[in-house]
C-alpha cells in the first residue's frame, strides 16, 4: 500500500526524514486496516446550533417544509488529532528537522484521514435515510448530499425550523437542536444546517464610507493617488512594482487559488485588461467545489449578481504574480466544501486568497482544513475586515483563526506611476484587534516582546493582523459589464490576494533552488523579526515598518500591531521566506 503513494513529492530533506516518514505511514496504514470501530459515540464533535436558538432569543416563525431540498457537506474528523497537531508544528518551525517536509493529499489521508471504512459508513448511512450523494471525498474528508427536509431531520435527528434574526431583518433557518445520528462514529460537522451568518465580501466603497461617516467623498483620500491607471488609480500591476519591484519573479510554475461564496463573469477581466492595455497571460479556471454556480451575471444583464470582489481579487493576485501557471477561483455555497477542494485538488494551489468574511457556529470548525493546509504546505490569507477594530459585530472570521495568515489594510504613496514604494501608514478601517471567537494566542505570537503595551496585545488570545499591504480607495475596478471605477473600491480584500500572489513569488524562487513552498510562515516571520524582545535587523530589511495612523482602538507602532501587523513586504523578505 505504502508503494502505490507518490513518495517523490514534498521531500527536500535527508534519508533520515525520509525513513521517519516510511514508519509514520506505515504505522498510520498498519492502524487503519487494523482499527475497529467502537460502537458509542452518536454525537458530532463541534457545534452547529447558535446561541440566539438555544437561548430562546431568536423568535421561531415557523418550519421549513418537509419537501424543501437542502444541500449538505458532512465532513468527517481527522483520525489522529494529537498526532496531527504534532506534525503541523514540526513542519510550520524553522528550528524542526522537519521543517518544510510537506505531505502530500494522499499521504495526508493516509496518516490523519477518516478511514475508508469510517467513509463508507457514512455515504451509506445518508443514502439510506434519503440523501443523494453529489460530491465529496475521503481526501477531502466530507460527504456532499442533496435531501429533503424529512430527510436532514430524520438522519440528524432534528427540526428545522425558521427564526427571526436577532441583529439582521431578516429570517434564518436553523436546526432546533444539535444534531446525532445512529452512527456507531462520531462526525465532525455538517456544513449548511443554518443559514444565520451569510458571508460578505471585505471591501468598501468610497461613497458608501463617506456617506456613514457624514463627510463628502472627495475627503475620504486626502492625498492624490499615484498610480498608473484611470486617474492614477493603482492597478494590480502597481501593487508589484511598490512591493517587489523586479522583473525575475512573475510566479512561473505556481497555482493559486481564490476562495470565493459567488462565481464571476470573466468579461470583467476582460474588461479590465483592455481598458488598462495590458495582457493577461494566466490560465484563468472557476472551479464549483459543491455545485454552486460559477457564474456571476449583473441584473443589467438579466441577472442578480455582483462579482467587484471576484474581479478585484484576479486581478490584484494576477498584477502581482503575472507568470502564475494558473489560477483557479474555487466556488461553493458552503465554507468546507471549498476548503476540502482547495486542499485536494490537482494542482494543489500553494496559495490561497481569501477576501470574505462570517462568523462561525464553532471556531473549530475549520480546523481540520486549516491544519491540513500546514501539512501540505498551502499558505492562506483572510482578508482581516474593513470595519476596524474586531468584535462579535465586526466579524474577525476566518482572519483570527490560528493557522490563517491575517492581513490588514494600509494606505500606500508611491513615487510616481508604476513607481517604488515611497511611503505607507495605517488604513484608518483596517481590521484587527483580539480574536472575537476567543482564539487562544498561539505559540509564535506568545514569544517574548510580540505582544506589549505599545501595541496593546492580548496575551491570552490571538491578535490580528498578522500582515497588511494597501487598502485604501485608489484602486481601478471592473465589474458587472459597467463603467469601470478608478479611487472608487477599498477594502482588505485587495491585500489579502496580493500577499498570495507575493508570496507565489517566493515559492518560485524557493522551486529554482529545489526547495519547498513557503507554506504557513507565521512560525517562521515572528521569530525572524524579533528576539530577545527585541526587532531584529532582519525585520527592517524585509517589512515597511508601518508606525503612522490608527484605526479604532489601535494604532500603528514600531514592530507589532493590531492595525498593520509587521507591516507590508520588501523584496528582500522573498529571499528571507526560503530557508
């Protein structure tokens, strides 16, 4: 069985790791043919019901019709959760021998995946309590199904019921109760039982932030933009000369990938590039993970559908890595559906972009997804929110999960068109602060000196961003087959593509030489850029040091903040990336 796994991909090490991972997936085969399944446990292992239902304060309106098609992702848990957090740690620490030995998808269901008998146990079970099986897999850990209402409430025993949202006018539906099953296994989680939180994309615009903060929308930018597109608004392409600012690197031979709740109308991208006379050369894929819609078409057009974000996000990862060997926006209606794609399609995308933000029934839901990602070396990057400072109304989600790269939003001067970096402070919206969902601080940001009362940290939770780059509202927008809008659209949704496809830039470079993706690198930056308490020379060389402006409670200092984070990437934090 060990045989039939590709071995050759992920390994940059010695014979020594290469004997360790011989035994660790000998012992994880070994234990799955031989594994029994006991017989107890109903119940699922994260939480689905939220607490305006099992408190009573949401006000029920009714049911959902027993005929009422749903569509579900059931996913399944990892089957070594210790084991799997001890390899993520070793693989994500630069002092590890086995730093950067990446597994594979394959190799990852091997050693931490459900069983094969724990997954057919599952398609089986809902098919006989009438589901239809749409997609899914043992790789990506989850089973997609379609089903009536009398099918979700007899196979998880419980009502679905409708309910008056407490905060939004608006119903959402709901299960009563957490669900069970008759399983004779414990389930991880089912994705779509509730509809309370609905993803939004993170960015503003100028106008609409003028109007609700009562001032005129020419006073939102108070200096003059200086980039090369439509009234000097930034392109894509401005954002790599201010950050990169070479001609060496363009992405050659890495895929990213985009994580999007709506599909897109590629005409946009289209659009964009003829009015800005430039030439997209990056295979472009849209990708439906669980059958949702890839395609995005304005009302004006006959539609309903908005696709600024989905534009905004191609085109900011394309102008900074123009070389990509593809570029795929993965679609889907549910958050684990898109991530059990992301995590086992081929190929793999290495970098990932993530420009929407919810809150979650259980922070830990994802966590499988997020720790799978770190084993195979994928980096993703959550756009930290335009709304300032985090809180249970200003959603953090997913940017404050422990192993998401949080980016936060700053506004950036260049020194003219097309031009080099010149300066940057804080973008007074930029997301950040101490994790909402109560995220424990992880280790690299608990080390000494990160978190101070310069900054105002929490030692006990995770703080944001991790990261930033710009935000502000000089950006040339196309969308929804209209006029195009220069100094129109902001948001942290530009920066958190652009790190992405900055960091695509890195995984080339790291190709050329033999090396591994970069993969989940917040281990690796904080205790590159301080020690001892103290920044190093290191940090100064590689981030622009943000210490100008606030946003909310925070403001920008020296080193760590919850506006900035380290700040925006130099070309030298490439080289600094790649051990």
């Amino acid at each position: 069985m060990i045989k039939s796994i590709s071995m050759g991909n992920g390994f940059t090490g010695g014979t020594s790791r290469l004997v360790r991972r011989a035994c660790l997936l000998s012992f994880a085969v070994a234990m799955a043919l031989g594994a029994t399944t006991t017989v107890q446990a109903a119940q699922f292992l994260t939480h689905h019901v939220r607490d305006a239902v099992s408190q009573g304060t949401a006000k029920q309106i009714g049911e959902l019709p027993a005929s009422q098609l749903m569509s579900l992702d059931v996913v399944l848990p990892v089957s070594d959760q210790a084991g799997l957090a001890r390899f993520v740690a070793g693989v994500t620490d630069p002092s590890s021998i086995s730093y950067r030995d990446y597994l594979t998808p394959a190799q990852f269901t091997v050693m931490f995946g459900p069983t094969q008998h724990d997954y057919d146990a599952v398609v089986q079970y809902l098919v006989r309590n009438g589901f239809t099986v749409t997609g899914g897999s043992r790789d990506g850990m989850d089973v997609q199904v379609v089903g009536p209402v009398s099918a979700v409430e007899k196979a998880f025993n419980v009502r679905m019921r409708t309910y008056q949202h407490p905060t939004e006018n608006r119903i959402f539906y709901s299960p009563d109760r957490e669900p069970t099953t008759a399983l004779g296994i414990p389930l991880w989680h089912v994705s779509g039982l509730s509809n309370y939180s609905i993803p939004h994309p993170m960015l503003v615009k100028r106008s609409d932030y003028a109007l609700a903060h009562g001032i005129a929308a020419d006073k939102v930018v108070s200096h003059a933009t200086t980039g090369s597109g439509p009234s000097a608004s930034f392109l894509g392409s401005d954002m790599r000369a201010a950050y990169y600012g070479g001609s060496t690197l363009t992405g050659a031979g890495q895929n990213l990938g985009l994580f999007e709740f709506v599909g897109t109308d590629l005409a946009d991208l289209v659009t964009y590039y003829k009015n800005t006379g430039q030439t997209n050369n990056v295979p472009v894929t849209v990708l439906s993970t669980d059958g949702t819609s890839a395609s995005c078409v304005d009302s004006r057009a006959g539609g309903s559908c908005d696709d600024t974000e989905q534009t905004l996000d191609m085109t900011q990862a394309l102008g900074m890595a123009p070389g990509l060997a593809s570029l795929t926006m993965y679609v889907g209606s549910t958050d684990t559906a898109i991530l059990s794609a992301m995590t086992t399609h081929s190929p793999l995308p290495t970098t990932i972009g993530c420009s929407w933000g919810w809150t979650p029934a259980d922070p830990s839901t994802l966590n499988p997804y997020w720790e799978k990602m770190a084993a195979q070396g994928q980096s993703f990057f959550a756009a930290s929110g335009d709304s300032s400072t985090w809180s249970k109304r200003n959603e953090a989600w997913p940017a404050d999960a422990a192993y998401v790269i949080s980016v936060g939003g700053t506004d950036l001067t260049t020194a003219s068109a097309a031009g080099a970096w010149k300066s940057e402070t804080a973008w007074v919206d930029s997301g950040g602060g101490i994790s909402p969902d109560k995220i424990a601080i992880p280790s690299w940001q608990a080390a000494a000196g990160v978190i101070n009362s310069s900054n105002k940290g929490s030692t006990t939770y995770r703080n944001g961003p991790d990261v930033a780059a710009n935000a502000n509202f000089t950006f040339y927008v196309c969308a929804d087959q209209t006029t195009c809008t220069a100094n129109e659209y902001g948001g942290t949704s530009f920066a958190a593509p652009m790190w992405a496809a900055f960091v695509a830039l890195a995984n080339q470079q790291s190709a050329a030489s033999g090396g591994a993706p970069v993969g989940f690198f917040d281990p690796a930056v904080y205790a590159q850029n301080e020690s001892g308490g103290k920044l190093t020379s290191a940090y100064t060389a590689d981030f622009h040091d943000i210490t100008s402006g606030k946003s909310g409670t925070y403001s920008a200092v020296a080193g760590y903040d919850l506006v900035t984070g380290w700040g925006s990437p130099k070309a030298a934090l490439i080289s600094a990336l790649i051990p």
